[in-house]
C-alpha cells in the first residue's frame, strides 16, 4: 500500500486569532502605537495573556504554515531567553574558563 503524501503535510489549522496572532508579531514595529497598548486593542486581552497564548501557538504544529520567518525568529528568541534565565548572569572576569 502506498502512503498518502497529502498525510504528513496535514498539520492542524490555526484559528483567525492564532493567525492575526503570528501576523501582528510580523508588523507590530511599524505602528506607531506601544506595543502593549496595541495588544490590548487588537486582542482585548492582557500583554501577559497574550504572551502566553504566543508561547503555546509558537509549539503549534500549524503555526510554520502561515508564516516560518517569524515563528522561526520567535522560537530562537524564545531558547535565548530561556537559556539566559538558566545560565544566570554573566560573570564578569571570566574568559573561556581560564583564570589569571
């Protein structure tokens, strides 16, 4: 029996808030309106709500299909900061762990 190739392609589909979602993290910074003030306009929610919605729609399956640039973007951004909370501040007076 031969696979159907259409199967590993079907992701599930994004509602028209996750993709207004991904869609606004395109264009936000040619607004001239704050960035947490147009949230709150556009999404009627929370700047921390809609972060949080972010997060899990950056894990979607789907979210690639409307626009890879950015949930790419999004997703290093997001292990950078996750790494930086992990590894703490910097210390200051270490190179490559050689000590003077």
């Amino acid at each position: 029996m031969i696979p159907d190739p259409t199967a590993f392609d079907a992701a599930p589909a994004l509602t028209e808030r996750e993709v207004a979602i991904i869609e606004f993290e395109a264009t936000w910074w040619m607004q001239d309106e704050d960035k947490a003030a147009a949230i709150r306009a556009r999404f009627a929610c929370s700047v921390e709500e809609y972060y949080q919605q972010l997060n899990l729609l950056l894990d979607h399956p789907g979210a690639l299909s409307v626009d890879p640039l950015v949930v790419r973007r999004l997703r290093r951004q997001r292990e950078r900061r996750r790494r930086a909370r992990l590894d703490g501040p910097s210390r200051t007076g270490e190179q490559g762990g050689l000590h003077a």
